[in-house]
C-alpha cells in the first residue's frame, strides 16, 4: 500500500501538468490564430480593390492566365492580365459589382467565424484548467472546431476563385495544401492526444476511495467490473 500511494500521486501529478499546459497552449494559440485571420482577410481586401481599379481603369473581365507561386498567391496581390492591356471590356463585365460584392461578403463573414474560432479556443484554455472533469471534453471540441474552421477557410478559398462567383487570381494546388496543414495541425494535435486517455485519467478513473491499492486498468481504459467479480466469488 504504501509503495502504491507515491506511484498514484506521481501519476495524477504529472496528468494535472500536460492538463495545464495544453491548457495554457490552446489560449495562447488564439493569439496567431486572431493575427493571422485578419491578415489574410485584409489581403483578400486588398486583392479584390486592386482587380476592381484595374477594370475600372482598363477594363477587361479579370481572366487570369499568369501563373503564381503558393507564396505570391498569398501574400501579394497582383493585377489581372487584362488589366496590362487596353482592349474594349468583354460583354460581361457588368457583373464587376457583383463579383466585388462577393468577395467582401465571404472575407467579412470569415474574419468573424475566424475570430469566433480563437475566442472559442480562449474560452476552451480557461475551462480546460479550471475544471479538471471538463478539460478533455472541451479540448476535444477546441480540436474539432479548428479541423471545421479549416474546412471553411478551404472552401471560401475556392469560392473566391471561381470565376461564376468572386473571380479573384487562381491559387496552386500546394496554397490548398499549405494552408490547410497549417491551420488544422494544431486542431489534429488536440484530439489525437485527447481522444486517447492518457494513463493518470485511466488510474484515476479505476481508482476507488478507501481501496488499498489502484485496481489495474484494463485495456483501451475500461475498468474491471468489481461489483461482477464480488458475484463470481460469492457463487
């Protein structure tokens, strides 16, 4: 019994200490999270200004046939082909507000579910340290709402380039790549450590108060049924 007692503390220290510190990394990557989100959404801003002044002054439809690298493509705007030239606008170029329009829609209404992700992770961080029962549910949704979050930054992406809807410049395949891993990793983090209980939350949980020693878990975490096994014995 006694050599028990120390190994059980030691055990449920050391899970109360990664409790913590995940804890204090989920609110601290709010902060990169927020930064980044309104970066980007002011490059789409920018982006989309640019391609307006230029059919504006020069006309033409915004075709984009330059290619770009993954890093151009995000971090510097650039004027369409058509913009070099000037040609008489093509015919559907009356949609230009339409298309403006779009494109501050989607950048408007992503910057805040963006900054609702990272306010999500604050509040996630403070639970998760606070209350030792909810921290690995809290975390878990923290992971699942950045994996989300990523699904739509991709797909606002798409949409900002397709020429039916905002018409912005082409991105490569490798800026899907990019900034999905980016911006999903530490979401991935979370749940692989999370949705595996960790060996102080299986002691813990299998251990009863006045017992002389921790009942051993058995796999995958469960517990051994005692009240079962006090049956066995008793027939």
């Amino acid at each position: 019994m006694d050599g028990a007692t120390p190994d059980r503390r030691e055990v449920t220290a050391s899970g109360r200490r990664r409790r913590i510190a995940f804890a204090v990394l989920t609110v601290a990557m709010a902060v990169p999270w927020v930064l980044w989100s309104h970066l980007a959404a002011g490059h789409v801003r920018r982006t989309n200004t640019t391609r307006v002044m230029a059919e504006a002054m020069f006309g033409g439809h915004g075709a984009n046939d330059q290619r770009q690298s993954p890093l151009q493509s995000l971090l510097r705007p650039r004027l369409p082909s058509s913009a070099l030239t000037t040609t008489a606008p093509p015919a559907g170029s009356s949609d230009l507000g339409r298309r403006a329009g779009w494109v501050e829609l989607v950048a408007w209404y992503w910057e805040r579910g963006m900054y609702c992700v990272g306010a999500g992770l604050i509040i996630a961080g403070v639970l998760a340290a606070a209350f030792t029962r909810w921290s690995r549910a809290v975390q878990i949704l923290a992971g699942l709402a950045i994996l989300a979050a990523t699904a739509a930054t991709l797909v606002g992406l798409n949409t900002l380039s397709r020429p039916s809807l905002g018409d912005l410049p082409p991105l490569s395949p490798w800026t899907y790549v990019i900034v999905g891993t980016t911006q999903s990793g530490y979401g991935w983090v979370l749940l692989l450590v999370h949705l595996r209980r960790s060996r102080a939350e299986r002691e813990q949980a299998c251990f009863k108060p006045g017992a002389a020693e921790l009942e051993p878990p058995r796999p995958f975490g469960l517990c051994h049924d005692s009240g079962a096994s006090e049956t066995h014995k008793a027939s």
